[in-house]
C-alpha cells in the first residue's frame, strides 16, 4: 500500500459514509496520521507508515 493511495481513500471517506463528520489528515514524508470525526467524543484515529508498512486503527 502506498501513502498516497492511503490520503486519496481518507479524502473521500466523508463522502462515501454518512456518518463521518469530518477527517483531518497530518501527513509526513512516510507517514499519516487521520481523525475520522464520528459524533461528539467519538472518532477513529488510523495510523499508516509507509516506510514499515505499519497500519493501526483506534477509536
């Protein structure tokens, strides 16, 4: 998986799933770092290095 391929996904997650509010991305040159905003007090974080190909997932 790419990290450009990851960006272009969560730029659209918001117009595809009714229920995310809202996403912010915070990209370095390897990684990213996402906040799905769901409601009030709830949202999922996703982690993703491209240079270790890890990828995580927290809400």
């Amino acid at each position: 998986m790419r990290l450009n391929d990851v960006v272009i996904e969560l730029a659209e997650v918001e117009h595809h799933f009714w229920f995310v509010q809202r996403v912010e991305i915070e990209q370095t040159d390897d990684a990213i770092k996402a906040r799905l905003d769901v409601r009030v007090g709830l949202f999922i974080q996703i982690f993703f290095s491209e240079k270790t190909n890890r990828f995580n997932m927290a809400s």
